[in-house]
C-alpha cells in the first residue's frame, strides 16, 4: 500500500476532528496543522482565545505567506513514515504546496449546512464548562458567523473544499458520519493518485 498524506479540510463545526479521530483508529498518525498557532501563543504567553489565534495566525501569515502552515509542518510530516492525517488544512496556497509536495496527498473536504455548523458550535459553547477543551473551538452565532466569512473571504478556504478529492456530508448522526467514512476509507486505500 503507498503511503497517504490526507488533508482535512472544512469550515469551524463540520466534523473535522470527529473525521480525524476515525483516521487516528484506522492507525493514522496526527498532526494539526494550527498546532503552530497554539505553541506560538504559549511561547508569547498569551491566553488561547480565539482572538488571540486570530493574531498569531495573521502575523504567521503576513510574515511567511499564505501556505507557511503547510509549508512549516512539512518537515513533521516528512518524519512520519506511515500513513497521516492532517487536520486544518485552510487555504488554497497550503492546497498547491501539499499537493506540489506529495504525489501522495489526498484533499479530503467535510462539508455540513451553515445552519447545523452554526447549531453545532452554539451547543459546543453551552457545554464547554463540563469540557475545558471546547472551550477556544466554541462560538456564538455570531462569532460563527464571522468565523466563516474570514476563512472565505480571508483564507482561501473555499478552494482546497472545491477541489478535494473526497467530500464527507455530515448532516447526521455520528453514527452516520462513521458509515459513510467507512466506505471513503476503502475508496482511499484503493485510490492511486
């Protein structure tokens, strides 16, 4: 079997990580690609808000580009020699540099309604205080709102889930989600690029 380098792509809400979690069960090895933001804000000492993401992401980018996260998780992946998901892939210029980089590279899109994302997030906010690890991923309608439009209007986002090469529809149950990864897990593992 060739070795896979899949790239999750989707807006805040769709799935992403529950996508990710069945990858990480099928053997998978995991990388984040906003990890970088998260260091970098413990390294400045700052709180992890969704602003102050926001900030670093931003300066990141300014400084080395719109694909620096691809580009700076390059070597992580490089390491790893087994098959590897890849969670957060945002813009269309970390698209062009993964698929540049790995003939390997399989773009896999999680798309969900805005009203169920939306719907998802506000209760993702409502539960935070049992889970301290919703806390930063949770929003109001609002923020939610405004999360989406910066990752179109701002990131690209839009291009890498019109190209992808496998699109999950998550409007179910996880139940739901889990049958259908099924069946595109079969299809990627006899997938040649």
């Amino acid at each position: 079997m060739i070795r896979k380098i899949i790239a999750i792509v989707g807006m805040p809400g769709s799935g992403k990580s529950e996508v990710a979690d069945f990858f990480i069960r099928k053997g998978y090895h995991y990388l984040r690609l906003g990890q970088l933001t998260l260091d970098e804000i413990k390294k400045q000492g700052f709180e992890p808000t969704e602003a102050n993401e926001r900030i670093i992401r931003e300066m990141f980018r300014r400084k080395h580009g719109m694909a620096v996260f691809a580009k700076l998780n390059f070597p992580k992946i490089d390491e790893l020699r087994d098959n590897v998901i890849v969670d957060g892939l945002y813009s269309w210029e970390e698209y062009l540099a993964f698929r540049e980089k790995y003939q390997n590279f399989v773009c896999l899109a999680v798309w969900t309604s805005p009203k169920v994302r939306h719907q998802r997030l506000v209760e993702r906010a409502k539960r935070h205080g049992q889970d301290p690890n919703l806390k930063y991923r949770s929003f109001s309608l609002e923020e939610a709102t405004s999360r989406d439009r910066a990752e179109i209007e701002k990131l690209n986002k839009g291009g890498p889930i019109a190209m992808a090469d496998f699109t999950v529809l998550n409007e179910g149950s996880k139940k739901d989600l889990q049958e259908i990864l099924k069946k595109i897990f079969k299809k990627i593992n006899a997938w040649k690029n």
